[in-house]
C-alpha cells in the first residue's frame, strides 16, 4: 500500500500554485532516497533499532543518503536488473556491505538472512522492486529458485509486523501487479530476452513514490501526469506540483537540487552474456544462475 500521508489543508485565503516538473528515473531514485531516509520509521530504526537495506539501485541511492557515502557502480548494488535490452544478474561485487545497521552502526561482514531472524515490529526492511499499480502493489521480479531477497525478507516482516519500505518511482507504474503476476514465472517462458522470471506481488508494504516523496519532503500535492520522453528522457516522469506557495516553491527546489543526477552506472561482469548465445531459450539462461 502507499505509503499514508497527509498534506495539510490550505490556510484561508493563502495563494494556491502549481508546478510542472520533470524527473528521469535517476533523479527520481535520489528524491525517493531522500524521502525513505526521512520517513519517522527510518529515523526511528536509526536511532533505536534495526535497519536492513536490501540490495537494489533504489537502495544504492538510499545507502548514499543514510551514510553520506558514493556508490558506484550504482546498479552493482543489485543482483537481478534489466540492463541492455534484457533482463540480466550480476555476477560481480557489490560495491558496498554495510546492509545491516543496529542503533545507527553498521554490523560488519553482517549476513541479512541470518539478522533478520532478530527482527522486531519497529525494525526496517528496505527493498527496491520492478513494478507498482495505482492500488499501492508492488512487484519484484524474481529469477532465483529460492525467491530472491524478497523470498527472504517478506514473510518475516509481514507476520512479525516489522516494516518493510519499498520506494519505487513511477516509471515502473503497471495496469496491475496481480496480473503481471500471474503473467510470469520462472518456468512460464519458453523464450526469453534475458532471464526469466516472476513477478512477485507485494501487498502489506509501504510504498514511496514520488508522490509520497514530494508530500513527505515539501508538503504538497503531486500529480502524475504523463511518462516517457527521448533523448535522455526516457523513463522520464511529469508531475504537476500543487499547494501552498510556499510549499510549492520548496517542493520545485527540490525538484531542482535533483535535476542533473547522472544515469546509473552499471557493473561489467553479468551472468548472460546476450539472449542471442543462449538462442533466447529461457531454461538454459536460467542455467546461468547455477541452481540459485
């Protein structure tokens, strides 16, 4: 679900504006980094609890955000991505370890799967994912046997309450996760471009999009109004802005401190070398994974 938020009412007789703004998706992830790093949950893990970032670009951006650090590769932060004209794994080092982060320390050499067991109700998980419609479901593309991070993280945090954020920018809007769902899987393809995998519906996340992400940061309305663009523009989002005057003009600075974010740099070692080698036969691009 979106994640709740609300905007203020407008005080009697202040000035109402609007704003049009436009995001690519690079641009779109450091706003969503700054808004899940802000969220009282976060803050709160932070300060009294448990925090575990999953592996994700989103996330490379959120790491950057929390720690004050570069990333780079920033798409070498996940494992699965669609990258080239295909979806793909990589097979190389993350860039960074620091997942785990208790009373705002990072737990070094620290493995997920096992600390997630510790989790409490105010404990954070946060995970990227491919997809979310207009009801707030989110889908993460899953190509490995066991389910991926998601796999691991979500039945724990669903049953013991914990939260689990998922910031996911409108570029990755879709009709309905449900029937990408029941659309996909690891063995409902006979071809493919890429590796082939399901779409895993979340339903009992939190969700940020850029309209939570402007609400959250600057207080004021966003309104997703168009997609796409060229030349650079491509995943691009356009927003209309609308509230207060004040809050506007601090929410189309802020649109402003993210324009110019550069593309995603991307690692250079993956498990498909190219669909063509694999004579696009989706069983034996799964083979690259080795079982995983």
């Amino acid at each position: 679900m979106f994640y709740e938020v609300r905007v203020p009412e407008a005080k009697p007789g202040g000035k109402q504006i609007s704003a049009l703004v436009v995001l690519n998706p690079s641009e779109s992830r450091r706003l969503l980094a700054k808004a899940t790093v802000a969220l009282p949950e976060v803050q709160n893990a932070w300060k009294n609890g448990m925090i575990i970032i999953g592996r994700g670009i989103t996330n490379a951006y959120v790491s950057e955000e929390l720690f004050g650090i570069s990333l780079e590769p920033k798409a070498g932060q996940t494992v699965g991505l669609i990258s080239k004209g295909f979806t793909n794994s990589h097979a190389g080092l993350p860039p960074t370890t620091w997942h785990v982060i208790k009373k705002g320390k990072v737990v070094e050499g620290a493995d997920s799967n096992v600390e997630i067991l510790n989790f409490g109700p105010e404990d954070v998980f946060i995970k990227g994912g491919n997809a979310v419609d207009n009801q707030g479901n989110v889908g993460v593309y899953a190509s490995g046997l066991k389910g991926g991070t998601i796999g691991m993280c979500w039945p724990i945090v669903t049953a013991r309450g914990s939260h689990l954020i998922q910031p996911v920018g409108l570029e990755k809007l879709v009709p309905s996760v449900l029937e990408a769902s029941m659309h996909s899987g690891i063995y409902h393809f006979q071809y493919s471009m890429g590796l082939p995998g399901r779409v895993v519906p979340v339903t009992s996340s939190k969700v940020v999009t850029e309209i939570q992400a402007f609400a959250l940061l600057a207080g004021v309305r966003a309104y997703h109004i168009s997609s796409g663009g060229v030349g650079g523009s491509e995943g691009a989002v356009v927003l209309s802005l609308e509230g207060e005057e004040e809050k506007v003009k601090k929410a189309f600075d802020l649109a402003k401190s993210v324009k110019g974010e550069p593309a995603v740099t991307l690692p250079d070692k993956y498990k498909v070398s190219s669909p063509a080698d694999y004579k696009y036969d989706a069983m034996a691009q799964l083979g690259t994974l080795g079982g995983l």
